[in-house]
C-alpha cells in the first residue's frame, strides 16, 4: 500500500500550521486530521523570515490552468 505524501494544513481554531499524512476530506474544503500531526508554524515562520518570502494570491491562467 502506498503513503500519502505529507501535507500541510492551516488551522483556523489554533492559528497553527500543521503537517501530516494522515488525513481525510469530509467535504469539499474541509479536512480532518485523522492521525499524528506535527506543527510547522514556526519552521515556515522562520524561512519566510529569513528568506524575505512575500506571498501574493494565485493567479489562475485563463482556461483553468495552474500557472
């Protein structure tokens, strides 16, 4: 049986970033985490810091693409 690969996830009741690989949809946009998970917010904190990352939002191509 293949893992899933680790995904990052934002929660918004402890305004924490986590990582995992367990986990399942429930419905479109909402996720629980269904096994360990492992916060990340101070990681990502830190290379956004260091690295003067500044994020914009996404800008779709036209016909739906991922730019």
């Amino acid at each position: 049986m293949s893992r899933k690969p680790i995904r990052v996830f934002y929660s918004v009741l402890s305004e924490r970033f986590y990582a995992t690989r367990a986990w399942k949809e429930i419905r479109p946009g909402v996720i629980e985490v269904t096994g360990e998970k492992f916060d990340v917010t101070d990681d990502i904190a830190a290379m956004v810091v260091k690295h003067e990352i500044e994020f914009s939002p996404r800008v779709e191509a036209k016909g739906g693409d991922d730019v």
